[in-house]
C-alpha cells in the first residue's frame, strides 16, 4: 500500500512538473513570438528610415543643384549688369557730346545773328 501511495505521490509530483514545464514552454514561445514581432517591427521601421534618408539625400542634391544655378544666373545677371552700366556710360557719354555741340552750334547761330543785326 505504501508503494502504491509513494507512486500516487511521485505521479502528482509528475503531473506538476509537467503542468509548470508548459507553462515555461508557453512562456517562452510568447516571449519569441514578442521578440519576432519587435525584429519585424524594427525592420520595418528601419527601411522606412532608408527610405526617408534617400529622400533627404536627393533633396539635398537638388538643392545642392539649385544652389549652382542661381548662382551661375547671379554671375550672368551681374556680367549683365556691367554690360549695361558701360553702354550706359557710353550713351551718356555720346548724349552729352551731342548736347555739347548742339549748345555750341546754337550759340555760334546766336552770335551770327547778334553781328548781322549789328
């Protein structure tokens, strides 16, 4: 009898142990499922990243770009500029000289007049 009740105790002992290792198990296959789940949550997170990086380096090129051409127009726009100040010069230049001959010519007209009248 004895026997039969060690064994009754060594099978609910068993019985125990078996229920605890899969609880373990259980535990252990959610705590992987969890870790999986965060890997590919991490995964996913980090191709967005890329994806916005390459998004962000293109910007940046095509500002890079941008930046290139207004300067390039800046340098045309000022060779521009000088071109038009020197004919600017230019015409001010010949305007005041055919202002210049103009007054003398009329002077010189007022003084014949002023020595016919004489």
């Amino acid at each position: 009898m004895q026997k039969s009740i060690d064994w009754a105790r060594a099978r609910e002992k068993y019985e125990e142990n078996m229920q605890d290792m899969k609880k373990e198990i259980k535990e252990m296959n959610e705590k992987v499922h969890e870790s999986k789940r965060k890997q590919e949550e991490a995964i996913i997170a980090k191709e967005k990243m890329e994806r916005e990086i390459e998004k962000l380096r293109k910007d940046l090129h095509e500002s890079r770009q941008q930046s290139v051409d207004l300067h390039e127009q800046l340098a045309l726009e000022r060779k521009n500029t000088d071109k038009a100040k020197i004919q600017g010069k230019a015409a001010l230049r010949d305007t005041r000289k055919q202002c210049s001959g103009t007054i003398e010519s009329v002077k010189w007209k007022e003084k014949e007049k002023l020595q016919r009248s004489m």
